[in-house]
C-alpha cells in the first residue's frame, strides 16, 4: 500500500489508541544500556496499577519466591528489564486494545479466541527462539503477541468493514488480509505497522507486524520475523485460539534458510509449546486481572 491509501483508512478511524506516558518512558529507559535499577523502578511506582502488577506477578507462584517481595526495586532485579518491558507493554495493550466482551463470534472470529491465538504465538515465538539461540527470546515473546494488532484495530474501529472482510476471506477461502484489502482497502499488517510506529516501538518489533506473511526485508530483520512467521503458522495448525484466518496455513520454504532449525524438530517445538501456553494463560490472567 502506498501512503496516501493507508491515510484514507485512517480517515475513517475516528480515535486510534496511544500508550500512556509512563510506558513511554519506561521503554526508552529500559532500551537504553545506562539505565539503573533504581531509575525503572522509579518509573513503575508513577503508574499505580503497574506497580501492582509487577509486585503481583513477583509474588506470584509462576516465580515461586520463598518470601514475599515487597519492594519494586526487589522486584526488578528479580523480573529483570526484558520482563519488566513485556509486563508494561503487554499491560498498556490489553488495557487500550483488550476488550474480550464479544458474545457473538463472527465466522469462527471473536477478542477471546484472538488474544488466546496471540498469546500462544507469543509462546511459540519464544519457545522457536530459545531453541535456536536467538539473543532476545523475551522479544520474540513480545512480537508474537503483537503480530496481528491491526486485526484488532479494524475489529473496534471500522468493526463492520472487519466483519465484512471475514465474510469474504471464508466465502471465497482466501487469506483474511486479502479480504481485508477487498472490504477496507487496507490490510492488518499496514495498520498495526503504523500503530507500532506511533507507539515509537523498536524497529524489528515493526517488521514482524509488517512481515510475517510475506517475510520481506530479510537482511535487516529477516531472523524475527521468520520466527514469529513459524510460531503464527505452528499455533494456527495446532488450534491455539482463533486468528480470523480461514484459509489454510503454509510454513514459507524461506524458513529453514532464514532461522537455523530443523523440520524435524518441529513436534518437539510442538510439546513444548503447549506447556509454555498453559503457563502463559496464568500470566495473562494475572497482568489483566
């Protein structure tokens, strides 16, 4: 798509969410090497629901601590940074873009069924990623979950095109960005592309929203969006959750070339995945309560 149709669909979009302040500053501060202990945990404590959250999930059995903790700056060191980021982020999503209230699925699609496939993209992205040594497993977790955003952005902000877009995708049994592009004009990918720019998100973390069906752009980022690209073909194929996707998924023959892993480790990832997704779901339930 080209600027000018992206900006036409944004016309139509009365009030686009944005992240709050302190996660603003909480990002830049966690990206930057400098930063201290003292200082993030100085962020948290601005954000009174974040505070609680981070101390929640600290004391929580997922960490199995055996004494409570009760101060942030414990807590930190503890979580570490990468956790802290996700925490903040994951946070501020469901908060904008996390309304689950959708009684009446549409052409298999409902907010529950999207978030449990994300969540489970999120895991295999991780899981994909500790297995072939990638630096920044906890990045690969945060992609994953954020790699169809746009579908929820055209779901509460041009909800009826959205629904419009599903009918056409499983009438003619095509990919839903294609019907998304017959009854929008747009696709997921462009617009939560353009979201994760408005929320100043590192650039790879971009490129898996922008990429992950068609894995261009390898040189730069080719190694994550690769990643999240199996774990959304993986989670699809083994019926985590519901993506709004009828069509039939096909790991890209680019894949093995791109990330080092073998095909047959795949029902090992497989296993691995499932356990990783039970826990998550606690996680989640934890983080929006």
């Amino acid at each position: 798509m080209n600027v000018q149709e992206i900006r036409q669909v944004l016309l139509k979009i009365k009030q686009l969410p944005t992240l709050p302040q302190v996660v603003m500053h909480l990002l830049k501060l966690i990206d930057n090497p400098a930063s201290s202990v003292n200082q993030v945990s100085k962020i948290i404590s601005q954000d009174q629901s974040l505070a609680t959250k981070v101390l929640k999930l600290v004391n929580s059995p997922f960490y199995g601590m055996s004494k409570r903790i009760a101060t942030l700056s414990q807590a930190t060191v503890i979580l570490g940074f990468n956790t802290i980021k996700n925490l903040a982020l994951t946070t501020a999503i469901f908060d904008q873009l996390g309304n689950c209230e959708n009684p009446q699925e549409h052409c298999g699609f409902s907010r529950e069924k999207f978030w449990q496939h994300s969540v489970a993209c999120a895991v295999a992205a991780k899981t994909i990623a500790e297995h072939i040594r990638y630096e920044m497993p906890e990045e690969a977790f945060m992609a994953g979950l954020i790699h169809d955003i746009g579908k929820v952005v055209f779901d509460q902000f041009l909800h009826e095109e959205f629904m419009q877009a599903l009918d056409f995708a499983y009438k003619h049994k095509v990919p839903l960005f294609e019907g998304e592009q017959h009854a929008i004009g747009a696709q997921h990918t462009d617009i939560g592309a353009w979201l994760g720019e408005k929320w100043n998100l590192p650039s790879h973390l971009i490129a898996t929203i922008e990429f992950h069906h068609s894995l261009q752009n390898p040189e730069k980022y080719g190694e994550i969006v690769a990643i999240v690209h199996l774990a959304n073909v993986l989670v699809r194929l083994e019926g985590f959750g519901h993506s709004g996707d009828p069509s039939q998924p096909i790991i890209s023959e680019d894949i093995w070339h791109l990330i080092n892993i073998n095909p047959d480790n795949v029902p090992q990832l497989l296993e691995e995945i499932r356990i990783g997704f039970e826990n998550a779901k606690e996680f989640l339930r934890m983080v929006i309560g």
